[in-house]
C-alpha cells in the first residue's frame, strides 16, 4: 500500500464514523504532503526518522507512512477497518445500489473540507457515475459562497476534470439561497449554465409561516429550480447543536414541488435526516419526486447516502422516483426542463 493511499483511506474512514474535524485533517494535510514529496526523500527521511520534518506531518501520520513505505498495512488503518461496519445502515441496500449518482455535495471552494479532485476520486470509488457539484452562492458569507466571478471559474476547472475521468461525469451545479422574496442568489444567466440547481432556504429560518410558504413555493416553482434542498432547516444533533424546523404549509410547498417537478431531498446528513418521516410521507401521498443526498463536506461523507437510502426503503419511495437514481443523460434532460 502506497503512504498516500493509506493516509486517504484512513481520512475516509474517519469522515465516514463522523470523528472531530481535526483528527481528519491531519490526515488530510499529510497527504497532500505525500504528494508533494518525490517518493526518494520520503523514503531517505524514513529512514533518518525525519519525516517528522515535513509540513503537515505529525507522530501518528509518520508512523502510517512509515509503515506503509516498509511495505506494511499501517497498524492504524488495520484498527480502522476492523471497527468500520461494512454498511452504516441495515436496511436501504437495494436503494444505495440503485443510486447512480449523488445531487448535492460541497468542495473547499466554498465550506467543504477537500479539493474537488478528491470529492471525485471518493465519489468513484464509491462507484458514482456522477456528481453533482454544488457549492454555495455569494449571499451565504459564512459558508464561502462563490460569487459569480468565481463560479465561472469553477467550472472551467469541472471541464478540465471531466476531460481527464472515463466512466464518470462531474456536473455543474450549485446550492443556491433561497432568499427573502423567493428569489435565487445568483444570476439568471448562470444559473442557466449549469446542469442541475440545488435550492436551500439558510437564512431567517425562523420566519412566519405564511412569508417562508410564500418564499418557499415561488422557489421551486421556478423553472431553473430542480431540487429543494434540507426543506425544514432542522437540526436533530451534532456540533453545531440542535435547531427546530421551519414552520411552512408542507402541503402548498410540496403540492408545488409536484406541479412544477421539482424534487424534495432526502437529505442524508445524520445531524439534519431532514425531511422528518411525517413530511417525507405526505411529500410521497402527493406525488413528489426526490433525490437522496449526502450533502457531502468531506469526502468520507459521500457514503452518508446510505442513511437517505434506509429512509427511502423504510417509508415505501418507489426507486423510479429518485432522481439520483436515474441514468445520467436523464437525469440532465429533467434538470433542463426537457
């Protein structure tokens, strides 16, 4: 096993269990050392025992690259396999094998913790035929949003990453806020440049139930809008604490999320398992599609899908009705209105 390789998968697996933001990044940042070091100097400060010396490289990830350039399954790795469960979830396999594909994740070019390459990498090797990027738009400060000047840019480097991957297609996306009125925080045009749009309500999540119906129903009803993204803002648990969920008429929102076909989330997230089963179920009565999302920040969190997936199975979504689920070319053909 290769140091890099090693150190990669002990990030994941760590990602994957949910460990502290800080024990994955060690791990993290020493692989991008690994790669930045020719594999010869690496090999010359093992042997010296100066490996140690090197940006970003601490006691337990010199001990893991120096177990693995001796040829060796790093110790710690080992521990990790073995604590890791084969699958987060009982229930959902069916749907997790049906899934082709994942519609919302995040890169560091807005509040995710990796570079879109290895958001890619993970995402193939979990077996995705593609991904939808979706980072953040400019209003969501805190979260990094792109502005529309760095968007572009982001995706003239999605095409130069497709260009480089066989089997696999990184799609142009973005989480974009659903503001006050309704309204999308980007423009129009390019919004229109991308493959699929990914809505989310972020801010004032404590607005009246009639103004955050209103706004949420002028949002997806918008025809540049193909999925509506953590519907009710809750949280259920995790670091960032606990939040109540929106008050809105599930019905209006949903019944337009119908008419207009855009798909609800089943977002996978443990902190959010948002929406909750009561709203889930009445989005199913009415007829809605959906689309079962990491909602990704690292890339360890790709697998969080599973979670989405149990929920989907346990509460009766037909899998014909899950968008991720559906084969690329049309997947895009819906998101395009075609």
């Amino acid at each position: 096993m290769e140091p890099l390789d090693a150190l990669r998968r002990i990030a994941f697996l760590l990602e994957r269990s949910r460990a502290g933001t800080y024990r994955v990044k060690a791990f993290r940042t020493a692989a991008d050392t690994v790669v930045k070091t020719p594999r010869e100097e690496l090999e010359s400060r093992s042997a010296a025992g100066t490996l140690s010396d090197l940006p970003g490289i601490g006691k337990a990830t010199e001990k893991v690259i120096r177990e693995a350039l001796a040829g060796q399954t790093p110790t710690y790795l080992v521990e990790l396999e073995e604590a890791a469960p084969e699958h987060l979830t009982e229930g959902g396999l069916a749907y997790r094998e049906a899934l082709r594909g994942d519609c919302h994740c995040h890169s560091d070019w807005s509040d995710g913790g990796s570079p879109i390459q290895e958001m890619v990498a993970t995402a193939m090797e979990l077996g995705h035929e593609y991904l939808v990027l979706t980072d953040h738009s400019p209003r969501l400060r805190i979260a990094n949003g792109l502005s529309k000047e760095r968007l572009g840019k982001q995706l003239q480097v999605i095409d130069t990453i497709n260009a480089h991957v066989d089997g696999f297609t990184l799609l142009k996306g973005i989480e974009v806020d659903i503001l006050d009125d309704g309204a999308l925080d980007q423009t129009e045009a390019m919004l229109q440049r991308l493959d699929l749009r990914v809505a989310s309500v972020h801010s004032k999540l404590k607005m009246g139930p009639q103004a955050m119906t209103r706004r949420m129903v002028t949002a997806v009803s918008n025809p540049l809008v193909n999925v509506l993204g953590h519907c009710t803002g809750r949280l259920i648990e995790g670091d960032r604490g606990k939040r109540p969920q929106s008050q809105f008429d599930a019905r209006a929102v949903f019944e337009a999320c119908a008419e207009h076909g855009t798909a609800v989330e089943i977002n996978s997230r443990p902190e959010r398992t948002d929406p909750p089963d009561d709203l889930l179920t009445l989005a199913l009565e009415i007829g809605c599609l959906f689309s079962i999302d990491s909602d990704a920040h690292a890339p360890g969190q790709l697998d969080f899908v599973q979670y989405g997936c149990e929920r989907a199975e346990r509460l009766g979504v037909p899998i014909e009705r899950i968008v991720d689920t559906w084969e690329r070319d049309k997947l895009l053909s819906w998101a395009a209105g075609e």
